[in-house]
C-alpha cells in the first residue's frame, strides 16, 4: 500500500503507528492537528525540523498513541521512552533511549541534538539531562495505567500468546518527515515501546538509521512497526539510500519492506510502515500492516488523513 505525492515546495507527512486496530475520530483529529501544527512553521519559513519536532510534540502530548503521555508501562510498571530527530542539512541528529517523567522526550532528543556533541543519551542520564533543562515533567502514572498496559500471566502458552499479540497491534510509535522551503528534509520519531518489554529494551526509534534518517542530498524517512525486525536491515538507512541511487519515494520504501518481509518475515496483522520524502518534494507513506495511522499536507486543501494508503 502506498501513496505518491507530486512535487511540493514543502510538505510535512505524520503518523501515529502501523498496525490492525482502525485509527479513532480522536486520532485522526489529532493527526490532522498535528500536520497543520507542523506545516503553519513550514508556510511561514521555519525549518523542518522545527516543524517535525512541533508535529512530533501535539501528539506526545494527546495520550491517544503510544509515545508521550500515551506511552505503555514496562513490566516493572515504569514508562521509559525512546526518541529521535535528524536534521538532513548537516546530518546533524540527537535521540534519547529509556528516559523517564519527560512529557515531550522529542524535544529532550533536540536537546541532544542542538545543546551537546552527542547523538544518543540513554537511561536515567537522559532524565537528569531533561531535567538539567527543565523540561516539561509527564504526570506520575495512574492505578488504572497498569492494567491497561499490562499483559498479563494465563496458564499456557497459547493464551499467553494471544495476549501479547493483542498488546502489540495498539498504536505504536509517532513520526514525522518534512521538506521546508529552503530544501531541508528532516525526520523524526519517538515511542513508548511494545507491550510485555523488559526495562532496558530499546527498539529502532532512537537508533539513527534504523527508526528515523535525513539526508538533503537523498530524502528523510521516519519507521514504525517492531523495532526488532527494522534495526536489522536499518531500514530508515536503507530508503534513504535507494532515494540517493535514483528510486522514488514509493518504490524506495515499498522495496525496502519487502526486504524486511522476505528476509525476516512479519505477520501482515502488525507489519511495519515508512513516511518518505525526497529532496524535490515527492513523498510516500507506504505500510505491510493492515493499517497505519498517517497523514501528510502540503498546504493546498485540507491535510489528508487514513488508515490505510493504496
């Protein structure tokens, strides 16, 4: 499933993850505010990246997806998120892996990026760091939040499957791509993880090259979907190379996620989605999944919000 764009002179693409679950009135609602957050910076000459991380931060904020305020517990009952942005004009990137009481970790993740010489801070590290900076601070889980994020023990391993893979096909990770008016591409991601995840797990969103990556000379691409299957094949990486040898945006990702299915395997039911733009202004969302919560705008009409891209 994909969509081809034409030609912009900016645009701004976000998702709010791949999986089976239909997105509800409230998601798409917040996704279309999420685009035109991002796009009223891109029409008034602001960079991409600030347009990515203003995307990124409305639905962090919503508690509708699993990133932010909507992040899954892990199994000790703590939410621990993961989080990164990649400006494409001087390969410039920050992220933030397993940080804590942090509302917007996006915004910790440009921190990293703008504040330090750094690329990554993971841990407790990257709380004190938010903190150092007097970030916004996520209200303390409630008692009804572990029930909702927790898994679960039944007696054979049968239902004990069935429970996981239940938990897994929810909303997943957000992101965001944009193309701004001087020809700068950035991409963005940032997530709560999957359900049933071992305190310390990190998955593909902080990890530049596998969850997210920007490149002026090629394009910028932000993932969603199980973390482990995309850091194998390097995924973001990976499209942004075929953007570079001359494939479209379309063709980049949808080769890409067939590498994945064929050389990895993934069940259609959770799958995995790409945002991609180019250098020009071409983009695609493109998704194994049987949906993906997405949308783009490139200012002309109403943003375009589905579940699902053909």
């Amino acid at each position: 499933m994909s969509l081809r764009g034409e030609a912009a002179r900016s645009v701004i693409l976000a998702h709010g993850g791949a999986g089976s679950k239909p997105s509800t009135p409230s998601q798409k609602e917040c996704l279309r505010l999420s685009l035109v957050r991002g796009y009223e910076l891109l029409r008034h000459g602001a960079s991409a990246i600030d347009a990515v991380e203003a995307a990124i931060r409305t639905m962090e904020s919503s508690g509708l997806f699993n990133a932010g305020s909507g992040s899954r517990l892990q199994l000790d009952g703590v939410r621990r998120m993961d989080a990164a942005l990649m400006d494409g004009g001087g390969l410039r990137a920050g992220a933030v892996a397993g940080i804590e009481q942090v509302r917007h970790p996006i915004s910790a993740a440009r921190l990293v990026m703008d504040r330090t010489s750094h690329v990554l801070i993971a841990g407790p590290p990257a709380t004190r760091f938010a903190r150092h900076f007097k970030l916004e601070r996520q209200a303390p889980p409630t008692p009804a939040d572990p029930k909702k994020s927790r898994v679960g023990y039944p007696i054979g391993r049968q239902r004990q499957t069935l429970s996981l893979y239940a938990q897994m096909i929810r909303e997943e990770t957000v992101g965001a791509v944009a193309l701004d008016l001087s020809g700068d591409v950035a991409a963005g991601a940032s997530t709560g993880g999957i359900a049933c995840m071992l305190p310390g797990r990190v998955g593909d969103t902080p990890l530049i090259g596998c969850g997210v990556y920007a490149d002026n000379e090629a394009g910028g691409a932000s993932m969603t979907g199980i973390g482990e299957s995309i850091v194998r094949l390097a995924m973001a990486k990976d499209i942004v190379d075929r953007l570079a040898r001359g494939e479209r945006p379309a063709a980049a990702a949808r080769h890409a996620i067939n590498k994945l299915v064929r050389r990895i395997g993934i069940a259609a039911e959770i799958g995995v989605g790409a945002l991609v733009v180019a250098p020009d202004g071409r983009f695609a969302i493109r998704h194994s999944s049987l949906r993906m919560a997405a949308g783009y705008w490139t200012g002309r009409g109403d943003p375009m919000i589905a579940d699902r891209f053909r």
